[in-house]
C-alpha cells in the first residue's frame, strides 16, 4: 500500500470515528458540519505531505 492512500485512509478513518463518537450525543448533523469544514483542506494539506514524503523516499532509494 502506497504512503499517500495510508495516509488518506488515516485521515477518512478519523473523520468517521468523529462522527461515531458525536453520533451518541444526538450531535451528529452538529459533527457532520464541523468536520466538512475542515476535511477538504486537510486532506488536501495531508496529500502535499505525503507526496513530498514520497519523493524524499524514493531520493533515498536511488
């Protein structure tokens, strides 16, 4: 499995846990909101780590 889908599954993993743990509370509409508001950036952000991760791998690699 490749870094940059590791990290993308981390990251979709957390999102749902949130939702799971909120759920209980009756707050789920509440924590879908929320975590929409910061998903799209920190996957984005996540991906740009990741990739430059990778390319530093495969430097060392070489």
């Amino acid at each position: 499995m490749k870094f940059k889908t590791l990290v993308g599954a981390v990251v979709v993993g957390a999102i749902f846990f949130s939702l799971g743990v909120r759920s209980e509370r009756g707050e789920f509409d509440d924590a879908k909101k929320r975590v929409k508001a910061w998903s799209t950036p920190a996957l984005k952000e996540a991906r740009k780590r990741a990739k430059k991760i990778d390319k530093q791998l495969a430097k060392k690699l070489k």
